[in-house]
C-alpha cells in the first residue's frame, strides 16, 4: 500500500511540474505576443495574445488546483477541494469571453478599414510561438492527470493558430492582403468561442449532477442485480465532481437469509464493478425486502 501511494505521490509532483513549466511559457510567450501584435501592427497576433493571457489564468488555475488536489475532506468540504476546478473554469471562460468580443468588433473594423501588418514580424513570431507552445504540448502529453489532458488540448489549440498565422503571413510577405490578418484574427476569436461554450456546457452538466456520459448506469444496474443474494437495486445515484472524480450512492436489497460474510462480499464486488467504470468512491447501504416494506409503511 505504501508503494502504491509513493507512485500516486510521485505522479502528483511531476503533474504539477508540468503545468508550472507549462504556465511559465505560456505567460511569457503572452508577454511577447503582446508586444510583438502592437509593433507588427497584427489583430491576429494580439487576439493570440489575449487567447495565451487566458490560458495562462488557466494553467495558473490548473496548477493551483494540482498543488491542493490532495487535500483531504474537512469540516467545511466532505468531498475536498475538487470542485473548486469547476469555479476556476467559470472564471476563465468570462475573461475569454469578454477577450473574445473586443477581439471580434477589433477584427470587424479592420476588415473595414484594412491597416497593413507587418508580415515579416508575423513571421517571426509565429515560428516561435509554434516553438514554444509545442514543446510546453510535448511536455504536458508525457503526463496521465485530468489536469494535463486539459492543459495539453489548450496548448494544442495555441499551436494550431500559430501555424494558421505563420501560413498567412507567407502569403502576406509576397502578396498585399491586408485583409487577411483581421479575417485570421475572426477565425481564432470563432475557434475560441466555441470552445469556450463547450467547456461552459461541459461545467452547468457537472453542477447539474449529470451522469458522466462514459458510464453506462443502465448497464452498471444490471450487473449489480446479477449478483448472487441482490434482489434489487434501489435509490441508484451517480455523479462526478470535476469530470474526473466520480460518486456512487445506491441501495442494495438482499435476501433475508444472507450473512455478514456474504455482505461484504456483495460489497467488494459492487466496488469492483464500480472500479471497472472508473468509479472510486461507492457508498452502499443494504436492507432486506422486509426492511425496506417496513420503511414504506
């Protein structure tokens, strides 16, 4: 056992790790792009800018959340700090949401009244921008937590835009198509949009206490019922608190005739078959078809 919570221990630090590293780049890169969009002249790369000063609220956010994952339930949490993800993903997504408009009524006027970037800045930028956001990526992959899964698709979508800008920018160099970066500058603001509502909706399904849709209750139900001794299932309940974390509640009524013995039993293989679903905190009550004829009444 305490082999197995060194390796968790381990694995925990090298997560953190890997998203600090991660937030250190990003937040620098930001700083640059900053720079680099107001003396290109490039919406495209200030929308990047704003996009990366969000990711690293995020990273920060994540990192945070890393560190006091392994805080255990009190007085004032029973279930932990997990679900304070949840708050910090709220947050994030209206800064990016605010970032986004004033990105997109930007990218209007300039399609307007195009302005002429400075295309070999963009350039520039755009190799290092895929440099460094791809190596942050590589590093965050080489991790399994929740957290870096996260981190790694954010930093995906960052490379992903920087190769968008570093294409258009060629184009720009031997072609005058000042309309080009405003029209890139959308396509991410859209990009993003999207996104964002997608982890907004994925947020209102956790508060709202939806199954996780990876889990086949249905299915989970009947296997329990299987077992030898249940009689039925009743008060099934099933819930996640930030995505990756799952909660199992049920009643279990047994026949009249099993003993203690049997029960834990019944007990280790409902956790088993819980387990199997990537569900790791089951609570389970028994009663026997009398007992719970005797509650109703």
């Amino acid at each position: 056992m305490g082999h197995n919570h060194s390796h968790h221990d381990h694995a925990h630090d090298a997560a953190a790790k890997n998203i600090f590293l991660a937030l250190v780049l990003n937040l620098g890169f930001a700083v640059i792009e900053l720079f680099g969009g107001i003396y290109t002249n490039s919406v495209a790369i200030l929308s990047d800018a704003l996009h990366d000063f969000g990711d690293a609220f995020s990273l920060g956010a994540a990192w945070y959340l890393q560190k006091i994952s392994k805080r255990p339930r009190d007085h004032f949490y029973s279930y932990g700090y997990r679900r304070f993800s949840l708050l910090g993903a709220l947050v994030v997504s209206a800064v990016l949401l605010v970032g986004v408009a004033l990105v997109i009524r930007e990218s209007l006027e300039r399609l307007m009244h195009p302005e002429a970037a400075n295309a070999k800045g963009m350039f520039v930028l755009a190799i290092l921008g895929i440099a460094v956001n791809g190596f942050a990526a590589i590093r965050v992959k080489r991790g399994h937590s929740h957290n870096e899964r996260a981190v790694y698709l954010h930093l995906l979508e960052d490379v992903l835009g920087w190769i968008a800008v570093f294409i258009s920018s060629i184009f720009m160099i031997y072609f005058n198509l000042p309309f080009l970066d405003p029209l890139i500058s959308l396509a991410i603001a859209v990009y993003i949009l999207v996104n964002v509502f997608r982890n907004v909706r994925g947020v209102v399904k956790i508060l709202l206490m939806e199954v996780p849709n990876h889990i086949h209750l249905a299915e989970l139900e009947k296997s329990i019922h299987a077992l030898k001794h249940v009689k039925a299932v009743d008060d099934l309940h099933l819930w996640t608190l930030d995505g990756a974390n799952h909660v199992l509640t049920l009643q279990v009524i047994v026949s009249e005739s099993i003993t203690f013995q049997g029960l834990k039993k019944i007990k280790r293989q409902i956790r088993s078959l819980a387990e199997a679903q990537s569900i790791h905190h089951s609570t389970i009550e028994f009663c026997t078809a009398k007992e719970e004829r005797a509650q109703e009444h």
